[in-house]
C-alpha cells in the first residue's frame, strides 16, 4: 500500500456525519432561540419582543452584506449581481414599508429565511461540508413553506406606531377621554387605525364608548377585532392634534354604546388631518360599577396591508 493511498484513508472524512450532531446543532439554536424570547418577555413583554426582533434582525442584514462584499473582493463567480441583486431586495422593502404596512410579508420572508438556513445546515452537517445538496430536493420542502403563509394573522399585517396604558382613575367622568402619545411627524395625510383593549375582563360590563350610527368620516370605518361592525359605521371620537380642542358630541339620537371590556378590540381606521398626532379623544364611559380595577392598552397602528376580513362580530 503506498502512502498516498493511506494518507487518502486517514485523511478522507467518512462519508457521512452521525445524526445526532446535526439534530444537536439545532436543538441548540432552538434552545436558545426560545431562551432569548422568554427572558426579554419576562423582563419587557411586548417591548422585549421587538427589541430582541431588531436586535437579531439588523446584525444578520449588515452581516448579509459583509459577506456577499467578501465573495465580490474575492472576486467569486457571480458574486457581483448576488450583491446588486440584495442591495435592490433591502432598498425595495425599504421604501415599500415606508409606504404600507408590510410588516406580515417581511414576517413570512425571514419565517422563509430562518427555515432554510436550518436546514441547509443541518444538511451541511450531515454532509461534513462536502456534499452540495439543494434545500428544495427535500420532499414536502416546497409544501411547508406555502403552508407558512397560514401562520400570520390580520393582526401582523400592520406596525404599532404608539402604545400606552392608562386606568380607571385616567378616565374622564364626564365628557372626552384624552389618550395621549408622543407626536407622530409628517402625520398629514396618512392612514392610521388606533384600538383600544381592556385585557383580562371577559364577561365584564364595565365601560363603554360610543359609535355613530351615520357614517359621518368617509376615511375610515368602527373595527371590532379587526373586522367591521355592522351596528355602527364609525366610532365617536377626535384625532389630537398641539392646538386643537375636543370637538361637541353628536347628537344622542345618532349613537349607541360600544361595549369596551370583554377582551375584545374596539378600533377606528381613519386619516389625520394635521401634522404632529399625538393623541385621541375618545367618550368614555362607566357602565356597570366593578371592584376590580380595569387597564386599556392602546394602540396606534398603520392600517393592514391586506383587506379587512369582511366577517361581522357580535357585542353580548
């Protein structure tokens, strides 16, 4: 035997990695992946979320494009149009979720993203980095990331602009509710869909505001959970702007109480008038007294990318 041959033989790697190292591999990302989402949800909640999201999110695009600018110094084949090919991709998104709420797509896209490259390492792995096997020979590849576009809800096709939180005792007695955030520029013109959400109070009767039964705003319509309702056509309320007051409200022949506990989302799509939103009027008002004290959530949204889903909801 010459020492070529047994040099081939010591050398060679076998032919194939046991399954368990990259089934460990993955565990490991999935471990820490979770990890990380339960302790920023521990610590911040829904902020932790985004916060993680946008931690993970630009290392990996700013890493994306060191690594296709390493392959066109290098001088790889085809690594130029790669490059110019991902530069146009981002400077679309870019300017496309400046316009609309994109946020669902961009959701599937690195849903998309973050699936493949599992399992194009895990097939590396298994291949100790020899073997070339596309991610798409796989059987039910294909299949699965179709169904993905299943996962998102109406609820992700749109960017929470402001949120805050207020209680009882924020609540006006009488007359307008003033929920305030912090200004939002350039808001002229633009479209814009607030709701408001009393967690933890299903079967509770405790506040209600009140919806126009005329469709008095051509710029939006009333949303409860995201869908019309067909009891009402708009909500009673007033866009705030640094120097505009509460206007009066409509007469008491021409609305009905909203109910606002129950878990529910009661909203309104509508667009501003004005620069600098920093707020809503809103009437709030007491139903039946409870014992225990009762928190909003509100948010202020662009509206879905896709349409309204045209189902009806019902208030018990």
């Amino acid at each position: 035997m010459s020492s070529a041959s047994l040099a081939e033989k010591v050398i060679a790697p076998a032919t194939e990695a046991p399954l368990s190292v990259p089934l460990r591999n993955i565990v490991l990302t999935l471990m820490l992946t979770v990890a990380s989402l339960m302790t920023v949800g521990f610590l911040w909640r829904e902020q932790g979320y985004e916060m993680l999201i946008v931690t993970m999110g630009w290392p990996h695009v700013i890493l994306g494009f060191v690594f296709y600018l390493g392959r066109v110094v290098r001088g790889e084949a085809n690594a130029r149009e790669g490059f110019f090919m991902l530069a146009l991709l981002t400077l679309a998104i870019w300017i496309i979720h400046y316009n609309f709420a994109i946020t669902g797509l961009i959701y599937l896209y690195f849903l998309y993203h973050a699936f493949r490259d599992e399992l194009t390492v895990y097939l590396q792995t298994r291949a100790r980095h020899q073997a070339k096997i596309g991610v798409y020979a796989i059987v039910g590849v294909g299949p699965a990331i179709l169904l993905m576009l299943l996962i998102p809800q109406q609820q992700n096709f749109r960017h929470d602009l402001r949120r805050s939180a207020f209680g009882d005792a924020q609540v006006a007695r009488d007359g307008w509710t003033l929920i305030s955030f912090k200004p939002v520029p350039n808001s002229r013109g633009r479209d814009f869909y607030f709701y408001l959400q009393a967690p933890h109070t299903a079967g509770v009767r405790a506040y209600t505001t009140r919806g126009s039964i005329v469709d008095e705003r051509n710029d939006g319509d009333l949303l409860v959970n995201d869908r019309k309702w067909p009891q009402a056509s708009d909500l009673v309320f007033q866009p705030h702007y640094p120097d505009s007051p509460a206007s009066a409200t409509p007469e008491e022949t021409m609305i009905i109480p909203v109910l606002l506990t129950g878990g529910h989302r009661v909203g309104q799509t509508f667009r501003a008038e004005k620069n600098n939103l920093d707020g809503i009027w809103l009437p709030i008002d007491r139903l039946e007294p409870v014992t225990n004290p009762t928190n909003f959530v509100f948010h202020l949204a662009s509206p879905p990318f896709c349409p309204i889903n045209p189902q009806s909801p019902t208030l018990d």
